[in-house]
C-alpha cells in the first residue's frame, strides 16, 4: 500500500475505506494490548495440550501432563491420612480409657470429636450435646445406659435399638394394651410421681406401688432409681425425657415410645468414634 | 525516537500522557550530598544487618532480634514480644511514623522524599551504579545515542547484571525480617525454598529493579502519593528548597569584567541546577510539586558559586517567609517553634507516651473466657444448674506458671474441670506452659435456690501462686428463666 493517505486534521492514517465520503481513520490496538492478546492465545493453546480440555467422541483429551482434579483431591486426602497417621495409630492401639488419660491425645479428641459430632450428632441432640425434646440432653449427668467413657463408646458404635446384633435394646410394654386398666395406669403414674414429691394423691400413690412392684421395679428398680442394663431411665429425678406432667406419664406408660440411634460403626471409623466418644464424655456428664 | 522538526508536525490529538523524558542526574558533591550518603548508609545498613543480629531468648525460641514471624505468630523485638492480639502497637508505629512524617515536612520540607524515602535512597544507589560504569551525565547520554558497539554493550550488560543483583539482595532481604535469615539464605542459595520465598524474593527484587532502575522520578511524580497532600502541611515557615530570585535575576552568562554587572544577577545561567536534579526540573521556576527536596542544586549552585566567588546559598534551604523577608532587606528569623510544630510535637509525643505507657504496664497474662451458648445451662439430675466455660489463659512469658482458680459471688458455686477435677472442688490448681495459650474446660454449679435471676453476675478468680497476683474476670451464669 503505497500512498495511505493522512487525516489533516488528525494526522492520523486512514484505512482507504470510504462510506459516503466519510474515511475512516487507523486507529490501531495499542501495541502492548495486541501483545498481551497473543500471549493469551499462545498460553491457551499450551494449557489446552498439557490440560485435560476437549471433549472427543468417547472420552476427552486427557492432556500431557496427566493432570485430574480427582487425582489431585485423592493425593490431598492421603496426605491428610499420612499427616494423621502417628495420631490414628496412637488412637487405634490404646482402649479409650488410656487415650483420655494422656493430655495430648485428649485434646486431639476433643477437637476431632468436636466436629465430628457436629456433623453426625448435632442433628438430634443438639449443638454440644444439649438435647432437643425426645433426644437426650448428653451434657448432663443422667445416662440411660450408662456415661463413662466405655459405655459412651458402645452406645455410639452399636446405637441403640439399631437392629445391630450388639446394640442396646429393650422395649417397655404397652400397659395400655389390654394390660393394665385404665386406673391402674393412672395409680401406677401417680406413684411414680409420688418418688420426685410431686404426686398429689396419696392414696392413689399407694394404690399404685403394688402395681410398681409387681410391673416396674424388674427394670425401674425399687425406688425408681432406673437401670441402665434395660436403658430405664431414672425416675427419682429432674431430668423427664418424655415429659414429668401427670398426663405424660401415663401416656408413656400406655404406650412407650422408645428412641432409636444408630450404630455408628457403619459409618465413622474407629478413630472417629473414640474421639467422638471422649468428646461427649466432656461435655459435663462424663463419668 | 521522533526526530523531525517541529514546523514540519501535522497537529496531533493531545495525548493523555505525558512522553518520558529520560533524566540523566549529573554527578556533584557538596555539603548535601554528603549528608544523603550517610543518611543512605545508615538506612541500608539498617535494612540489610538488622536481621542478623540475634537475640537468645533460650531454648526453642527463635534467637533473632528482629523478626516478624508469621508461622509462629510473635512479633519478636529484641526483648519484647508482641502476640497477634497485640496488633495495636503496630498501628501505634504507623501513627507514630505518619505523625512523625507530619512534623518534619511542617519543619523542614520534604525532608522525607529527598533524604530517606526507600525510592530515594535506592534510586541513589541504582544511578551511582550506573554512573560508575557508564560515566556523567554527558557520557551517558552520548551512550545512549550512539549504536550498539561493544563498548556499548558490556557496560550495558554489566549495568543490568550489578542492577539484579542488588535487586535480588534487596528482595531477599526483605524475607529476612519475617523468616530466620541465616536459615532462608540456606534454603535460598541451596534451592530448597518454599514457593513463597521464591516468589517473595522475586517480586521485591523485580520492584526494586523497575522502580530504582527504570521509574525513578516517575515514582515520585506519577504514582506516590504522598506529594500530592503534603502541601497541608507546609506554612510559609517550612523549610523548602528555593531559589533566590531576587538576588540571581537577571540572569546572565558569567563574564568576567562585564561591564554591566551591577545591574545583572548572581545567576550566571550554567544550568548545573538543572543537570544534577533527578527529577530534571528547574528550581529557578520556583517551588514545583516535582520537587523531592533532595537539596542538591544547592550543593550544584553554591559549587558554581564559589568558583565565581560569589556569595553562596543563592539556591538555598530556606523559608517563604525569611525569603520575602530578604528580598525585602529584611533580616530573616527562623522560626521553628508554631502553633503548627506545636500540634504535631504534641501528638507526636502524646502517642509516644501512650505506646510506652501500653508497653510497660503491658500484661504478661491474658484471660479470655466464653461461657457456653449451647446449652446455656443444664439441669442435673438432682435440680442443681451448671454452665460450662472455656477458659484460655495466655501466658506471653516464657515460663510455666501455676494458678488457683475460684469463683466468686456465686452462692454454693462449685467447678469441676475436665482433666483435672473430677469432683466438686471450690478452688482448683491449674498449670500453664510457658508461652502459649492453655484452654480449660470448667463447669461450675450450684443449686436452684441460689440463682435470684436468670443471669446472675459472678467472676472467676485467677491468683498466680508464684507471686499472689489476683486476676478477676466477671462473667455471668445462667439459670432456667423465671
Ligand atoms: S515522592 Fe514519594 S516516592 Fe518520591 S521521594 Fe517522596 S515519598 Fe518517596
Ligand atoms: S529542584 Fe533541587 S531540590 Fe528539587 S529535586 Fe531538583 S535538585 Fe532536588
């Protein structure tokens, strides 16, 4: 192009295309922009052969540097078992009751645990184990089967009522299936009341112990101090599970409900249940 | 480079930039020069020694007195430490420098930019480098011009090659204030640094080099800003460099015997002022935003000076108000002590006296508390209440200590602690290792009958056994609401 013609008033080049008369100027990307540009484009050609990047008809193009974002994530997670392991082994050879003695170890566990019981426990009983309506408060002092660190342990592993062949299991009748007569149910719940002081009825009271002993005491023991072999709860005490009212009572002993927890052996490991396991034995009612 | 001359330009859109126009600071020496060495010097010495003073702060401790150490988290000065919560000293230090900063600009000008500024005082270095291998101001910028000989190209090369190598020292220097020294040159110079010294290193080197070596008085003029609001805190008694006009106009070609010289100024027009500025301004013009204040056209003009024998100081440190004064024939009076200095100097001291005051009185022990929001309390099984606490004692010296723990105005308050008592205790001992944060798990109980309201105020008890030193920390215990 040998004569392009230059914009008086500008100075600017033009193109040689004209519309009605009217020219348009070359006014070109900046040099620096057009390179920028280029080294974009030869960088994506570059990562397009070193990266997995196109679709063909039945896999893709798997790139030269074998890269995988699953291979990558896998390789993170065995660095994180490796990072562990001195840890796992220690949790794996010792029985619980060794692992809370050793400090270190204990606060490792309680900080597992911690979200480990976030993630699996919180649902039901609540943040920190403080219990929902029908779901144990674990933070407290009374266990149904029981609150050390082992027992703590098996409830978690098996679950309770879980079909597993270890878990804890029992069931309470239902006295009020042609069992027990109405007022029998009602004397019996009147005497169980009558052991936190609240019943109101003595004669009632009294007119139910004979039921108590003859139904309850078997698992409820003789003043109602629970047994935690059945999971019975205690019932000489200010924690009522299903409600301490005269009506709750009786409802409970007409017809149970029983809760149900599962056995965690399923799905967390067994590091993961030692720790959880000494993580609710923290929280307060651990004995 | 376009050469043509100006007549012959066709008019061209106005650019927004300004085009570079390279300065080629020339060499002189003088009473200021002198000062901005030493000045430079005692800045470099400090950036690139200071780390390798050590400081033993015993076993497991790193043992270097100046370290900023983000894996340990400790702000190490010789012998204070500063944990991260402590973060507010550091904002003291940059109040105290900005303040300071204050002061000496409403003194004595830019005082900053032109003697101690990091662009500055690398720049300085940078262009004495250059200036040794590829001559003054002339020869450089004949050099430039002419084509690429080998003459040329080695002192070129070379140039660049001294230039890195200052810029990678310069670089991995500044690692040095926030990792072990002597350990990061090991794992620099043998390669087995992490990325990020690598790339820390890198990037301080390679902003060294583009603005010491290339930006120079772009920096100052285009993207610092800090002249662009120093105006506010000038006053016609601030010291600037200025030149006297009054005294050096008309300016003139020296000629000796000139009969006219009484009507004729000291100026003699050598345009020395303008060679050895760099940032390639005319002082002559008068006080210019482009100004750093650096003083050597005064070294450069008071050199022409003396050769003519003339009086000196014709470009000089000096006043607005002093030199209306003596272009008026007046004596001049320096006055440092305004109501200006007196602000800055107050607060300056002010916040010195706070910093000092929060260092000595500073506490070598900290307590943090967090009563449990869930549950927010829990009923026992015999009607007793308890609240569970997590309780962090900091303890910033580097030796174990040993407390009682107690509560207090709590009615019938009792505490178990998780690891440490089982039972009900009214007081518990508790070990702290040295240096570090140690967190306790406390239930504390009490019985129904004891709580009047759902939140009652209570307080922990902390009394180092050691020395009896009592720590109260209020906190609150809750109960079923009422
Ligand atoms: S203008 Fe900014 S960069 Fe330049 S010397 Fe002053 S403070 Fe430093
Ligand atoms: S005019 Fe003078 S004081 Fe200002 S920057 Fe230039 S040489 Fe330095």
């Amino acid at each position: 192009m040998a004569n392009i013609e230059r914009d008086e008033v500008s100075g600017t080049d033009t193109t040689g295309h004209e519309w009605d008369g009217i020219k348009e100027l070359n006014t070109p990307m900046p040099r620096w922009w057009l390179w920028t540009f280029y080294v974009t484009i030869a960088w994506a050609i570059g990562y397009m052969i070193l990266y997995p990047s196109w679709p063909t008809l039945n896999t893709y193009w798997k790139g030269t540097l074998g890269y995988s974002s699953r291979v990558e994530l896998n390789t993170a997670l065995q660095d994180r078992d490796k990072a562990r392991a001195p840890w796992t082994k220690k949790f794996a050879a010792l029985p619980i009751t060794e692992i809370a003695k050793d400090r270190q170890l204990l606060e490792y566990a309680m900080a597992g645990g911690k979200v480990i019981f976030a993630d699996n426990c919180a649902p039901c009983h609540g943040s920190q184990g403080s219990g929902a309506p029908t779901y144990p408060v674990l933070a407290d002092d009374d266990w149904l089967w029981g609150g050390n660190l082992e027992e703590i342990e098996t409830t978690v592993r098996y679950g309770i009522r879980s079909n597993h062949d270890e878990a804890r299991d029992s069931e309470m009748p239902a006295f009020g299936d042609d069992y027990l007569s109405v007022s029998q149910i009602s004397d019996v719940s009147e005497y169980v009341m009558s052991f936190t002081n609240t019943s109101k009825d003595a004669d009632a009271a009294k007119r139910g112990s004979e039921v108590f002993v003859e139904e309850c005491v078997a698992c409820h023991g003789e003043t109602g101090q629970g047994g935690r072999d059945f999971g019975a709860p205690k019932l000489s005490d200010n924690v009522w599970f299903y409600g301490s009212t005269r009506e709750d009572i009786i409802k409970q002993v007409s017809k149970p409900r029983h809760g149900v927890m599962p056995a965690w052996q399923a799905r967390l490991d067994d590091v993961s249940i030692k720790q959880v396991s000494i993580y609710v034995h923290s929280l307060g009612g651990g004995e | 480079m376009d050469n043509t001359p100006a007549e012959h330009h066709v008019p061209k859109t106005p650019s927004l930039y300004e085009t570079h126009k390279k300065v080629y600071p020339q060499k002189i020496a003088g009473r200021f020069r002198n000062l901005k060495w030493k000045i430079s010097g005692a800045i470099m010495a400090f950036y690139f020694l200071a780390p390798w003073i050590r400081w033993d702060r015993g076993e497991g401790q790193p043992d270097q007195a100046i370290l900023a150490s983000m894996n340990l988290g400790r702000l190490y000065f010789f012998n204070i430490e500063i944990w991260p919560q402590e973060i507010y000293y550091l904002t003291g230090i940059l109040v105290l420098a900005s303040v300071g900063l204050f002061l000496a600009t409403a003194m004595a000008g830019r005082v900053w930019c032109g003697f101690t500024c990091w662009q500055t005082v690398w720049t300085d270095l940078f262009v004495w480098v250059e200036e040794n291998i590829e001559g003054d101001r002339n020869k450089r910028m004949r050099l430039d011009k002419a084509p690429w000989t080998f003459n040329k190209i080695w002192r070129k090369s070379l140039k660049q090659l001294i230039w890195i190598a200052f810029s990678l020292v310069t670089g991995a220097g500044f690692l040095f204030f926030f990792n072990d020294a002597f350990e990061t040159t090991i794992n620099l110079l043998t390669g087995v640094g992490t990325y990020a010294e690598y790339g820390f290193t890198a990037l301080f080197a390679s902003t060294t080099y583009l603005l010491a070596g290339f930006a120079r008085e772009q920096v100052c003029i285009y993207m610092c800003p800090w002249p662009r609001f120093q105006g506010a805190m000038f006053d016609e008694h601030s010291l600037i460099v200025t030149y006297e006009a009054w005294r050096g106009e008309p300016r003139s070609k020296a000629k000796k015997n000139n009969p006219n010289a009484p009507v004729l100024g000291d100026c003699v027009d050598c345009n020395l002022c303008v060679s050895v500025c760099p940032t390639g301004i005319d002082i002559r013009e008068g006080d210019q935003f482009q100004c750093i204040g650096c003083a050597l056209c005064v070294d450069a003009c008071n050199s022409i000076m003396t050769k003519l024998g003339r009086p000196g100081e014709l470009i000089t440190y000096d006043s607005i108000a002093n030199q209306v004064a003596r272009s008026n024939g007046k004596s001049a009076k320096k006055r440092v002590i305004r109501k200006r200095t007196i602000a800055y100097a107050s607060l300056l001291f002010a916040v010195i006296g706070l910093m000092a005051y929060g260092l000595i009185s500073r506490t070598e022990l900290e307590i943090n508390v967090q009563r449990d929001r869930s549950p927010m309390f829990v009923q026992l099984s015999n009607g007793d209440i308890r609240n569970g606490y997590t309780f962090k004692i900091l303890n910033m010296i580097n030796v174990p200590q040993t407390f009682t723990l107690s509560v207090e105005d709590l009615e019938g308050a009792q505490m178990t602690v998780i690891g440490l008592a089982k039972d009900l205790v009214d007081t518990v001992t508790l070990d702290v290792d040295g240096d570090s944060v140690t967190t306790f798990r406390i239930f504390v109980r009490t019985t129904k009958d004891a709580l009047d309201e759902q939140f009652e105020d209570m307080h922990f008890v902390l009394i180092n056994t050691a020395t009896g030193e009592r720590i109260d920390y209020d906190s609150r215990f809750a109960g079923p609401v009422r």
